[in-house]
C-alpha cells in the first residue's frame, strides 16, 4: 500500500530522516541540519502481463478466465467496466475477479434493505512474486454515486494478515449500493498502474453485527468486548441516531504488558459523524480523544488487566441517521522500549537515570536517544531525569506527546544543565504535534536534567501520562518539520 499512516505492525511516529534507512523499532533515526540531501527511496514499478489471447471465440465462454470475446477475438478484460455494467454481489457469497489489464476497475451492485452494517473483504494470492502487485482499493458508492468509505488496507491503514483490504462502512438508506476494486495505482494516479492475468481477487459482502445502537448506558452497555490475545482487531459500529447520544461499550482486557489502542475508519467520508472516544476505568480518564480515524488513534500503555468503560459519542454533540462510526480495538506490545520513571523522583538529587543509545547519522556522525515514559499521577508531582551528555559541544532535543494520543497531558519540559542553571522550557499544547519540544539547546560534556510537570489547570493521574525522546547529538539536528527527528 502506498498511503499508510502508520505500517503495521504500528511504527509509532517515526519520521524517516533524509539519507537514513531504519528499522520499524530499532532506532530513532535524526539527520543533522546541513541540508543536504539523501536517496528518496522511491523505486519504479512495472505493470504485469496482460495475458490477452489471440484465439477465435463467439462469447466470453470461449476464451480463458481473465478475458472477454470482443469482434470474434479473445482480449483481456472483464464487462463489469462501468457502473452501468456493474455485477450483482450477492450477501456473504464471494465473488472473484481479475484487475485485467492494467487500469482495470470492476464494478458490483449491492441491494441493500437500508440499516446494514457491513464489512468487505478482497483477498489476493498469499505469496505473490512480486510483494507489491497486489494492491487493491475497495470504494462503497450511494446509491446517487457518492462515495461512503474507502480502504487500501484494513479500515484503520493498517496492514492485517490474510487479507488485502478490509472496509467497514453503514448503509443508511434502501437502494443499490456500489462497491468497486481497483489497483492502488489506478485509484490513486501516482504511479505505474498494476494488472494482467495474473492479478486475481475475491471480494466478499458481510453483514456486521456487532454494532450498538440506542439505547445503553454505562450501567447496560450496548457492547461487551474481550480482548485476550495480541494482535487481534476487534471491531464495532455505531450509530448515534439523536443529538447527544452516547454510546456505551463494556472492555474487558486481558494483555496487560501491551498498549491498547482504539482506533476509526481512516475514510469516513459518507458520514455525518466524528467520533469522541473516551477510556474510563471507573476512577477516571485514561485515554479521550476526538476525531478518531481520520485524526489517528487514542491509546492507553501500561493498562492493567480489567474492566473498562468505553464511551463513543460525536465531537459536536450532533447525532441523525447518517451518524455512523466504526471502531477498532486492538492490543500490541510495545516495538520501542520506554524506561519508566520511578517515583519518587520529585527532585534532580532522585531523579530516574535515562539510559541512552549510542546511533550514528547518514553521515557518521554520532548520537545517542533516551526514551522515557511517565505520569503526573497527583497533583504536585514532578518527574525528574537524569542524562549524560557525551560531546563538548553537544546539541540536546526533547520531543513529548501525550495529548496527541489520548492523555490528559501536553507536559511543561524545563532543561537544567551541570550547574543546575534553566537552559530550556517549553510548555506543552494539546493543539499541537507533537505537544511539546526543545530543539538544539546547546550543552558541554556534562550531567544535565529533565523536569516534566502538568500544565496549571491540566488533570492528574493514570490518564496523565506522557512519552518523550531525549537526543543528545554532536551536531546541529534539523527542524521536525523537516524531519531531521522523529517523536513518541
């Protein structure tokens, strides 16, 4: 796929600098602020065979599989070409196509009752030669045409085993719906368009039924979702029918040890609604974001096994019967390892030693990156770290998030070098990505420190944690918004 925001399985926030090739998990990569420039990686496709056949035929049947009798003449092709032509796609009945020849799209007819929850499915062949070719988009249509979601991947952008794309979608009214397959290259036209005989796939219509819908409350939940095992999504629509629904789903969680994340459709372009998710655990918040899907994810680490309260609801406080969302949950293990602070580190004298790894640039130049992860779990609690600076002439950076994710925290980062002088503070902003960040405050070969504390006025608690990165460099690094560094 070629617009993922983020490759399974899920590297979290890393930014690619020019002129670095990295790892999913493996380091944090930073380019120094030189400007020059490196390879772009970008590499040339190439279409695949068209495998057309020159034999005599009077109807399709005469000729193989992926091709079509036109003037007596067997070509590569299929009739399902245009919206006119669309071939009726029958509930939980696979179908299954080629994308040939290349620029191909096929379309299908879905009669729908109107108040369906639906999931489709393409699967292509498991172990192509080429790991590229098969890239299929799956579109849902109105009735009238207009586009309802879109998928090249699951619904979330995310790769998933077994299957190509997964789309999850709501059809509100009665009518015959449009569904079509194409090649990544065709939907998007940005590049070589794949297709040819060998381009095979088999689309599959289900109704969804696990959705909520009015009414439940937080005492009767309209859901129970269990997640037991690493990995696995479990997903869920909605339909918020009146203005100020709630929706209300009981989590029980099962894979403490791993981060749950709660994510939307990327493309929820057929519905009126933006979803608010909220993660409560009965003695508070612990995870709220709004726009989920199309805006990321919210997430939750370190969340003990138990039972949670989930709570969906549209960003406005709008509802109808075109306010439709999905929801994804699923748990994985960390692919980075944070050093946790370890109270009480409410001063520099206990402040939590930050281990550092030791990296070189693109251009050999080196550098080492701390990861740390906290909470404001009171109010008055500060988080201290401790860090060493290697260089005489070293270049720090700190980059934080937590309310890009979820949290009630943007952090304030104060700097405090050898001396025990405040070099550096930024106050974090919940309205910004990444929520808080210092770049190249200038510090010798010495013992420096990191204070982390709530905002005035910001809640406190297990939902108030925060991630951030530490890089000390021995040269200048380039702005984020160049991607000289990446973030948590």
């Amino acid at each position: 796929m070629r617009t993922f925001r983020h490759l399974a399985p899920f590297c979290l926030g890393l930014l690619f600098a020019p002129g670095l090739l990295a790892g999913c998990g493996k380091d944090t990569p930073i380019d120094e602020g030189d400007g020059s420039e490196g390879s772009d990686g970008l590499g040339d496709g190439s279409g695949g065979d068209d495998g057309g056949s020159d034999g005599a035929c009077e109807t399709d049947d005469n000729c193989p599989s992926t091709d079509i009798c036109v003037d007596k003449v067997c070509v590569p092709g299929d009739r399902n070409n245009s919206i006119e032509e669309a071939e009726a796609l029958l509930w939980e009945d696979p179908a299954e196509g080629y994308l040939n020849p290349a620029e191909d799209v096929d379309y299908f007819l879905v009669a729908a009752d109107g108040g369906e929850f639906i999931k489709i499915t393409t699967t292509t062949p498991e172990e192509p030669e080429d790991e590229d070719f098969y890239n299929t988009v799956v579109v849902v249509r109105k009735p009238n045409g207009k586009v309802v979601t879109v998928a090249d991947a699951f619904a979330t952008e995310t790769g998933v085993g077994g299957v190509d794309s997964v789309a999850f979608a709501y059809l509100p009214e009665a009518g015959d719906y449009i569904i079509s397959v194409e090649d990544d290259g065709t939907y998007y036209s940005d590049g070589v368009a794949d297709g040819g005989s060998a381009y095979s796939y088999t689309l599959l219509l289900e109704e969804w039924e696990p959705a909520v819908t009015e009414p439940d409350s937080a005492e009767e939940p309209g859901w129970y979702v269990t997640l037991g095992s690493e990995r696995t999504w479990v997903s869920l629509g909605f339909l918020l029918e009146e203005p100020g629904d709630v929706a209300h789903v009981s989590l029980d969680f099962q894979v403490p040890g791993t981060v749950l994340y709660l994510d939307g459709n990327q493309n929820l372009e057929g519905s009126d609604a933006s979803a608010r998710v909220v993660l409560t655990d009965g003695g508070g918040v612990r995870s709220a974001k709004s726009d989920v899907g199309p805006s990321e994810y919210a997430m939750a680490p370190r969340l003990e096994a138990g039972t949670y309260g989930v709570e969906i609801s549209d960003v406005a406080g709008a509802g109808g019967p075109n306010h439709w969302v999905f929801l994804h949950f699923i748990a994985r293990p960390d692919s980075i390892a944070f050093a946790l602070e370890a109270e009480a580190n409410n001063s520099a004298t206990d402040a939590t030693a930050l281990p550092m790894e030791a990296y070189e640039n693109s251009s050999g130049k080196p550098y080492s990156v701390g990861r740390a992860e906290g909470d404001i779990g009171e109010d008055g609690d500060e988080d201290w770290f401790e860090v060493e600076a290697p260089y005489e002439e070293g270049y720090l950076v700190v980059c934080a998030n937590g309310a890009l994710w979820g949290s009630t925290l943007a952090p304030v980062i104060e700097v405090y070098d050898g001396s025990g002088a405040l070099v550096g503070t930024t106050t974090g902003s919940a309205g910004t990505s990444p929520n808080a960040r210092l770049e190249n405050l200038i510090l010798g070969a010495e013992t420096f420190h990191l204070r982390v504390v709530a905002p005035e006025g910001t809640d406190t608690g297990l939902g108030a944690w925060y991630r951030l990165y530490t890089y000390v460099a021995s040269f200048s690094v380039s702005p984020y918004e160049e991607g000289g560094y990446s973030c948590p």
